[in-house]
C-alpha cells in the first residue's frame, strides 16, 4: 500500500474542534455526557457546547484535583462525565485523582488533556506535558491515548462516550490533516492503525507526530527508494503487541515518534515489548531528550529535537546506515 498523504490543508482542523464538535453532536441525544472544565472551556473549545448545553456543562475553576473528583463522583452516579484540563496540569496536579478516584475505584472518567506536548510553545517547560504517557502508563486500569488526526479524534470521542472504562485522551493545537482516505483502516483503542506500508523501515508515531513521520516516510520514498511502514499507535495503552510483533517481523529498522519525553512514552514501551520477545532490530527513540526545552513554538521545538519531516528522515538515514 502505498503513501496516502494527503497534502492539501483543505478542510484540516484542530483536534480539539473536532473533540468539541463531536461531544456536542452526541450530547443532544444523550443527556448523561457532562462536560467538566476548569477554567479552560474557552481552551477546550467548549464554549459552543456551553451556550447549546447549559446544564451540561460544570465549571470547577483552577482546581484540577477538585476537577478530578467532581468527575470521578458524577461518573460513579452514571454520567458520563468528560474532565477538560491542560494536560500538563491534569497528570500533574491530579494525578493522585486519577490513581484513586478514578482508575482504582473503576469510574468511567473521560480525561481530556489539551495543549498537550509542547503545544503551548513559549510557555515554556512549566506548561509542557512531556510526562504524562510515563505517568499514567503506570496506572492499572485506565487506557491512554492520542489521536493523530481529525478522523481518530471523532472516533475517539464516539467509542469513549460509548465505553464503561477509565481513559484519558490527549490533544494538541494544530491543524492535522487527514492521514489516510483508506476506510479498511478503522480505529479501535489498542489497536494501532498502518497508514502505509513499506518493508525498509518502519515509523510508529502518537498523536500530532504522525503526520511528519507520514511526511518523512513519503521523502524517504521519492529521494531514496526506501519504503516504509507508517504507524499511528494512537493508543499507548494498552500496546498493540499483535501489530508490533507483525513489524518486528517483516521491517528492517524501527523508529517510534512522540511528542513527549524519551522516557517512560511509546518508545519505551515498544522497546520493552521487542527486548522481551527477543527481536533484534536497529532501534531509535525519537522524542525530547532529558532536558528542559528550548523557547520557541511548537513547531520550532519540534524542529529543534528532530521531529519534523526533516529530522526523521535524516534519523532514518543514519539507522540503515545510509547517512
């Protein structure tokens, strides 16, 4: 199968648009969906959903451990409650919530990170979330994931409406184009999704990284003949050992892209999985190293650590031993 990257912007939005959207179009029939914010409705795009849906809609303020809880109690009540926060506050500040209130006691709380990664840019380390993968992939009991594009966040929202499982969900700023037309390529939580194939070289990517390793891999294609295999392992856990086990065995070379910290995410997580199971690939981690991020925008920051059309192609190049 080859690159279906579709370059045209044309209709692109923002995830949190369509997680917006989405929510409000299922909230008109179902009147147990409960938005939560704090203070962060007009950040989370909710501010239609607010005018449309008053009494469902509960604004906590800057308090996201109060956040947590008050989501965690409407759960255990029945609603179906969605927790709106940056995601560099919510897995901070409430991460003892989300242990207890929520994973540990079984209540069906859909966390929602915004502006996740380095998505508020100049902000600076204090608003990055390039911890929260590592954190909550240590909590039993509650699945994490990140979209990559508009089509995986709508389907996102309808399956975790529709679930009676702790999640938490993560999204950035930007505009994501489509990332394959393909409908044979459906989303599922712990299944990742192969958005083209190649046996060279294979990408496994979350959330807003797909894209430029989509980008890379369709570079590397027209400028060197390599093909690669494009996956968006949107959801880091539960893992999708069956898909990861199918590219050990059929790629030359692995690279996993995240816009979150090298440690602790979905490249150490895919590490853990191949080093167990005994496969011996040339291996590479791409994400932001072990240091406070340079100032910038998101893209610069991106940029900057090799997360760009650029960086991963050139990181691709040194692993086969081409560069």
């Amino acid at each position: 199968m080859g690159s279906p990257l579709v370059e045209s912007q044309v209709g692109a939005k923002p995830n949190l648009e369509v997680f917006s959207s989405t929510l409000q179009e299922l909230a008109e029939t179902d009147k147990d969906i409960v938005a939560v914010t704090s203070d962060s409705r007009g950040s989370g795009k909710l501010v239609p959903f607010g005018k449309k849906y008053p009494k469902q809609i509960v604004e906590i303020g800057i308090a996201e451990q109060n956040l947590v809880g008050v989501a965690a109690g409407l759960a255990s009540a029945g609603k179906k409650a969605f927790a709106v926060s940056p995601a560099c506050f919510l897995t901070a500040r409430a991460l003892e919530q989300i242990k207890n209130d929520v994973a540990y006691s079984d209540n069906p709380v859909r966390l929602i990170g915004i502006s996740a990664g380095v998505s508020y840019g100049a902000l600076g380390s204090t608003h990055h979330s390039l911890h929260d993968y590592a954190a909550l992939r240590a909590i039993n009991n509650l699945i994490v994931a990140a979209p990559a594009d508009n089509y995986e966040t709508e389907q996102a929202i309808k399956l975790a409406a529709a679930s009676n499982k702790p999640l938490y969900l993560r999204f950035g700023k930007k505009n994501m184009p489509l990332l394959t037309t393909d409908e044979e390529v459906p989303f599922q939580f712990g299944k990742g999704r192969v958005i083209c194939k190649g046996s060279d070289l294979t990408f496994i990517a979350c959330g807003e990284t797909v894209y430029p390793a989509l980008q890379a891999a369709e570079k590397l294609r027209n400028e060197q003949g390599i093909e690669a295999t494009v996956i968006s392992m949107h959801t880091i856990k539960p893992l999708d050992k069956v898909l990861l086990q199918e590219i050990a065995e059929s790629t030359g070379a692995i690279i996993t892209v995240e816009e979150h910290s090298i440690y602790g995410g979905l490249g150490e997580a895919c590490a853990s999985f191949l080093l167990q199971n005994q496969y011996n690939k040339p291996f590479k981690i791409v994400g932001i190293p072990d240091e406070y991020t340079v100032t910038g925008s998101q893209v610069e920051i991106l940029d900057h650590y090799g997360i760009s059309k650029e960086g991963l192609s050139n990181t691709a190049l040194k692993l086969l031993g081409k560069m």
